[in-house]
C-alpha cells in the first residue's frame, strides 16, 4: 500500500480505532499461559467532558498496557464508569433531569472522546457503578459484612448542612460552609450505619511496609492518617467526688508537669462536675462550641478557647489537685475526649497556659547542653525526650525508661494502663440522598422495637432505587429522598411477613470503587461480586494510576475493602495493587490549573480534532514526567506534530525498502551497520524507559532516533536496504504505545498483516548496542582537562597514550613530574602531578 505524502492524522485514525475493536486486540484472556499484567487507572466519574487530567491519567496506562502485550504478556486493561454520587444528583435538583439520564448521556459522550484518543482498553469488561447489576452487590457485601460485625448502626455527630437539611461528608465542608450552597455546616448527632474499618489499623499500618512501589508520600499520609499512638491511659480522680476521669498520653513522663486537665465541651462529665458559679459560663461555650464544626475548630491556625468548670481533677502520680478546663481544640470523639496539659512539654498547652495564666511546670530537662529556666520565665515548650527533674521516684531516668515504669506503676495500681490507639475512626457510610445503593435494611416495629434494623434477605437483592417524580422527590431539603417514595419505603419484615419500612439512605459512593476492579476480573458472573478463579489468575493490580488526592480515602477504603474480599473467601491477596503510580496536574498555559474560572482550559477533543490522537498522546507524555506536573504549551504540541509529520516523511522516502530484509542474507558493514546500531540502541533505551515508567525518556530516545536515521541518508546498498527497512520496522515499535495509530499506518505501508502491538517487540542484539569508540575523562590532579575518544576495548597504555597526546593535557602536565597515574577503566584517567 503506498503512503500519501502528507500526514493526515484525521484520515487514519479512526480507521485503526475501528479495526482494533472488530478484531479484540485488546481482550484480556487470549494468551492464557503468558504470564500476566493487570494495568488501571482509576476509573472516572463521568461529568460528560474529559479534561487533560484524565488524558494524561489514562496514557500512562495505556503506555504501559501496550508496552506489555508488545513483550507478551497477557494484558487486563479495563475501564468502566463511577457514576452514582452528588453531582448528578446537585444537577437534577437545578434542572430537573433524573440522574439516570443525565448520567447516561455523560458515559456516552465521556467514552465517545476516551475512543477518540486510541485507548487500548477492553471494553467487554466495561462496568458501571449505577446499574442494579453492580450495586447488587455493594448490597451483597454490606450483608456479609453486617453478619461478620464489620457493620454498624450508631449515634455519630455529622456535618449537617443547614441548607440543604442533610449531611454532607466532610470533603464537602469548606472553611466551615458547604460548598454546593454555601451555608454554614454545622455538627449534628444523628444515627447512621459505619463500617469498623479500625478493626483493620493495624493490618492497614503494617500492610505499608510491604508496598514497596508505592510513592513514599502516599504511604506516609495513610501512616498518619491511620495515627497510632503508643501511651498510657490514667485515671484523675475528680476532688469531691466518686467521678474519675481518663486521659490518653504518649507522654507520661511529663505527667509531673501537668497543671491542667481539658476536657470536650460536650465531654459527659462536664455538666456533672461543673461547679454552680461556672455552669452558665460552661454552658454558654458549650453551645457556643456545638455551633462550630469540629473540623473549623480543630483545624491549623484556629484560635484556642477555653472556659474554667470550677472542678479540680487530682493527679494520680503527684496528688495535686489540677483545674479542669473545657476547650475548643478537644474532641469528644478523639481519644478518651480528655487530655492532661504540660504546658513546659507541649507548644499547644503551652500558647493556652499563657493565654489564660496558668502554670508552667518543667519537668523535662535536655539530656545534653543547656538547662530551661524556670517554667515561669520559660519562652517556649521544650517538646524533646531527655531526663526527668522534680518527678518524685523517676528523677534522673530518662524519658524512654521512666515512660516504660510509669505506665507499670499505673497498671499495678489499677489506676491506668498501656495503650496503642489510633487517630482513625471508623468509615460513616450513609448518606442523605437519592443517587446511590440503598442500604439493603428493613424496620419492623414488631420484630425490631430498637429500630437496629434486619437485612434484606439475599435472594431479594438487589433493592432498587425507584423511579421517581425529580421535581418533587430531588429538592435537595430536608428528609432523604427515598423517605418521599411510599412505594418504596412500605415494604413487608422479612421475619413475621407484616408491614415495615425501608431504610431510606443511601451508601457513600466510595463503596462503588472499593472493589471495582475486582468485578472487572468477570463483570458478567452472577454467582458472587466476581469469579475467585479469576481473582487467583489477576489479583493484585499490577500498576495503578490516579492522582495523590485520593491518599487516605479511596486508596485507605480499597485496601481495608481487600482484606474483607480476603476473609470473605473472594480474593487471595490482601492488597489490591502491587505498583501506584500518582500523576502530576495539567496547568493551563499561564501556569494555574486548568480551570473554568481562569478561562484556561483545553479542551481534549479540540486537539484531536487539530492535531489527531498520536500528537496529542505523544505531546502529554513527552511533557515531563508522570508524577510532575507540567504547564500546557501550545508550542509544544506543535512540536510534537512536526515530529509525528517527520516520522510520516521518513517513512514515504524509504517505502521502497520494504520487504528488504526478509529477502537479504549477506553481512552488513559500513553505512548499514550504523543503521542497524540505532535501531537497536533505540530499542534498548525505550524498551527500559517504559520499563521504569519514564516516558518523556522514551520519546526523546524516539527523537534521537528519527534524527540519526535521517543522518544516515538514502539506502543504497542491498545490505543498507535491508537494514533500513528493519529500522523503519523498530521505529513503528517504540512509536506504537504512543503513537499507535501513526505506527500500524506504517507498518501496514510495509508490509506487516498483523497490529504491531500484536507482532511483539523484538530483542535488542547485544552485540549492536555496545560502541566501538567510548569517551574517557582526563583528570589532572582530579580536575578535568579534556576528554579523548578511544576503541571500547582499548588497553590502559593506549588509552593514556590518547590522553596524554591532547594539547590541553600536555599543557597541564608541562614542567610537572607524574607520582601516579589512575586508570577507571571506560571512565576515566587521572595523572596525579607534583
């Protein structure tokens, strides 16, 4: 087939795509004794436009699904839709379109423009979150989980929009407001349904260790997230009175230092040991307190308040009687909801000693150089371990061994006790609103007085979401849509057969993508959430792509959700991905992320249109690498059309060599052997660059190559046909994971009958990517002075005597006696002088 002249991205492109689909290219399963590789990108929410985040996270991908079926294996490369949740919903209540059609059309415009860009995806394994044949089974887990104690119902403060009328979760409060109405948020105790994720700390903390290729920023959030703490917990008897009250420490051996005791505002002692003088002050801040979110009270820079209750609490190790406070910055749900203050020891209980005079006491004292002065005239906590003074019987140890005696001392007198806890709290679930799985949960007033809910039996799931009137049910105040549905709230107990009701909220749609990429192992089974054969031949993910905001949330949920798949007998590894790959963000070309307010985005499907799919991939992989960002350059993009059309032109001048090497047997010397040594140089340094996921390498040794083979001029000879013909076959390799389309064009032109990431990708000979001439440096007493070319095999007399004939060496050596001379063999030499 001869090639036009002129690259017309336009004119090929969808040809290949629609040839890669008709013959399953990309199906998973073809090669069942190669081994595998399951490749993943976090699957999207369909909003109805792609943005260049979403190409860049899909390349990276793409890339190396490509590169891997190229090398053999037996490639997963799956995609599917996370379409339930609040922005179809937040749509229907502005324009009265039901969030099932809304969300279709986006799926159907969203894979429109994924299919435009040449992805390599299967598509037979396409799943989507909104459809009763998944959720099913977010319903089916929920069940499993419910019967194991991993789920339950509790009386939980949430963030309560006070206008919308419902909770939101907490990536919706922002700065204290909600971001959809903008209206102040509020905490607000309210029932709903959690799932015991903290049962799994540990697990998920010690699991870290073994993630060896995830990014170190990633583990550490989710290391910090999940917070353990090891201390003790004491017990302060209250002065006066029968109470006692128990605070979490991971520094006991400051407890001598503590001259105050703070406690929660909504604390359960604080209304019964609240003196009377205090009462009204104490209330007033409490609800002062309960109209503040406890993320806006909590969070970095907020002012530290506090009011005395006229109680005194009594240190268990001194016998002194201390203060209680109540406070802002303690919450009830943290801990014990009680902390004992060491203001010499600790910058927070420092900044609130001085704000409302309080004592300072030292108690710690550098092991090494200067001692603090007294806690009156010191300027700032001294937060180290070190030695302590003024603590009675441990004086003199250090905070390691007096933290180890005090925490025995405190449980041999039944006054406290060693104690690992955790900064994460279990996962609150359910949520106030129409487009998600409903929770498979009935109430019956005669078999259920207590209102703890029974399961739905199995063979009834899945509960449908009901079609509703979107006007009148999706108001976006006050009770859950559901609660609206008679039809679907009036149901009959599963247990007596009389009348009951459903439970009317629905599940955190971070449910749909904890096991996602589980079902796409066999999105059609209907046996269970996916086939466990299928889990044993794929599991873990072997590369996952998606962004670093998802590090203690969905990345967190998924893992503790494969633990569960685990003990439920579905999955046999305990984490779901093996690689994480967090890419950087696309900026808009003034450097701020793209963005409608700044009127800076580009648009995906308009490069395509200009440019074609291969510009466009080769243009974001070249930009730098994928965890950095990079600002969009419209000169680039340019640049990587006049590489692709460079290609193109290379390719139309040696059309003739087609076919060339199959039919050459002589040797090759001269002007052909140089070919051959770029082609498979190139082949080497591509091949390990994708490898290592250095893709902007990848190209750029793609560049280097296109370059030396126009260098390299006409092919004349028949060895020189034959060896250029074998490099136009290279060139359509290391092209094909970024430029697909451009590349089975050529290939096609050549010859090939076969997709080129189904031909393989060759070995590169060994014999042809070692130079015969290498560079070494000249060093005169360590300074560099020149640098000499010499055969790779030199001896170390002939490469000193190549050195030592350079003018600027002789120069330097000039009048000099030489004490040594330094040989690094295909380094370099160094002549040490006097």
């Amino acid at each position: 087939m001869a090639m036009n002249e002129r690259y017309e991205p336009q004119a090929i492109e969808k040809k290949w795509q629609e040839r890669w689909q008709e013959a399953g290219v990309f199906r998973a399963g073809a090669r069942p004794g190669a081994p595998k590789k399951y490749i993943l990108e976090m699957l999207p929410y369909p909003s109805g436009k792609m943005h260049m985040g979403h190409v860049r996270n899909y390349l990276i991908g793409d890339v190396y699904a490509r590169f891997f079926q190229m090398r053999g294996y037996d490639v997963l490369h799956p995609m599917g839709w996370d379409a339930f949740g609040l922005p179809a919903e937040n749509a229907a209540i502005k324009d009265g379109v039901h969030p099932a059609v809304r969300t279709r059309e986006n799926i159907d415009s969203f894979k429109k423009e994924i299919r435009s860009l040449g992805y390599s995806y299967d598509w037979t394994r396409e799943v989507n979150t909104s459809e009763p044949e998944y959720y099913r089974w977010n319903q089916w887990f929920f069940i499993q989980m419910l019967n194991k104690g991993l789920v339950y119902r509790r009386f939980s403060k949430v963030n309560w929009c006070t206008g919308c009328l419902t909770v939101i979760a907490n990536e919706q409060v922002k700065d204290g407001v909600c971001e959809r109405c903008e209206s102040k948020v509020l905490d607000k105790e309210l029932p709903e349904w959690a799932f015991r994720i903290t049962r799994y700390s540990q697990e998920l903390l010690d699991g870290l260790d073994e993630l060896k290729e995830w990014p170190e920023r990633i583990t550490s959030m989710q290391r910090n997230w999940i917070g353990r703490s090891e201390g003790v917990e004491a017990d302060f008897a209250i002065q006066g009175s029968e109470e006692r009250l128990r605070v979490f420490t991971t520094r006991v051996d400051t407890i001598h230092g503590c001259t105050y005791v703070v406690l929660a505002p909504d604390h359960k002692l604080v209304a019964r040991i609240t003196s009377p003088g205090q009462r009204a002050e104490v209330e007033a801040f409490a609800r002062k307190m309960a109209a503040i979110s406890k993320t806006e009270r909590t969070e970095e820079g907020a002012t530290k308040e506090g009011v005395f209750t006229g109680a005194h609490a009594i240190n268990p190790f001194t016998g002194q009687p201390v203060p209680i406070w109540v406070a802002n910055f303690v919450l009830a749900d943290y801990g014990t909801g009680a902390v004992m203050s060491v203001p010499a020891h600790d910058a927070r209980d420092f900044d609130f000693a001085r704000k409302y005079s309080l004592p300072v006491r030292v108690v710690i004292q550098p092991a090494q150089g200067d001692k603090l002065p007294e806690g009156g005239s010191l300027e700032a906590a001294y937060t180290e371990d070190g030695v302590l003074v003024d603590s009675g019987e441990f004086s003199g140890l250090s905070s390691d061994e007096a933290r180890r005696k005090m925490g025995a001392k405190l449980q041999a007198e039944g006054r406290g006790e060693p104690k690992v806890t955790y900064r994460q709290k279990d996962w609150g679930f359910s949520r106030q609103r129409y487009w998600g799985t409903p929770i498979p949960i009935v109430y019956c007033e005669k078999c259920d007085p207590e209102r703890k809910g029974q399961p739905v039996p199995l063979e009834q799931l899945p509960v449908r979401l009901p079609e509703i009137d979107t006007e009148a049910v999706l108001t976006g105040k006050g009770e859950p849509p559901l609660a609206k549905v008679p039809a679907f709230v009036n149901t009959t107990c599963p247990t007596c057969g009389g009348p009951a009701r459903r439970e009317t909220e629905t599940m955190d749609t971070f449910v749909d993508s904890c096991w996602y990429f589980a079902r796409y192992l066999s999105p059609r089974f209907d046996g269970a959430p996916f086939d466990p054969k299928e889990a044993q031949r794929w599991l873990p993910v072997d590369v996952y792509v998606g962004g670093p905001e998802h590090a203690v949330m969905h990345l967190l949920y998924f893992r503790f959700w494969t633990r569960v798949m685990k003990l439920l007998g579905l999955s046999p590894v305990d984490e779901p991905v093996k690689r994480l790959v967090t890419q950087g963000i696309v900026n808009g070309p003034d450097g701020r992320k793209m963005s409608k307010r700044w009127g800076n985005v580009v648009a995906p499907a308009s490069i395509v249109e200009k440019y074609g799919a291969d510009t466009a991939r080769a243009y974001v992989m070249f930009a730098g690498p994928p965890e950095r960002d990079f600002d969009w350059s419209d000169d680039q993009v340019e640049g990587a059309y006049r590489f692709l059309k460079r290609v193109w032109v290379l390719a139309t001048q040696h059309q003739g060599v087609a076919g060339a090497t199959a039919t050459y047997e002589g040797t090759y010397e001269g002007k052909a052997l140089e070919i051959r040594r770029a082609a498979h140089k190139c082949l080497k340094r591509v091949g390990e660059a994708i490898e290592r996921l250095s893709f902007n390498t990848a190209i750029a040794g793609t560049m280097e190559y296109l370059n030396a083979l126009y260098a390299l001029g006409t092919a004349e000879t028949p060895a020189e046909k034959a060896a250029m013909a074998e490099a136009i076959r290279v060139l359509t390799v290391v092209l094909t994971p970024f430029a697909p389309h451009l590349a089975d064009e050529i290939a096609e032109a050549y010859g090939a009958r076969d997709f080129v990431v189904t031909q393989g990708w060759p070995d590169f000979d060994p014999a042809l990517v070692v130079d015969d001439v290498i560079p070494y440096a000249v060093q005169v007493n360590g300074k560099l002075r020149a640098e000499v070319r010499v055969a790779a095999d030199a001896a170390e007399a002939d490469v000193r005597a190549a050195a030592e004939a350079d003018e600027r060496v002789k120069a330097a050596l000039a009048g000099k006696t030489l004490r040594k001379f330094v040989f690094v063999p295909k380094r370099l030499v160094n002549f040490v002088v006097g």
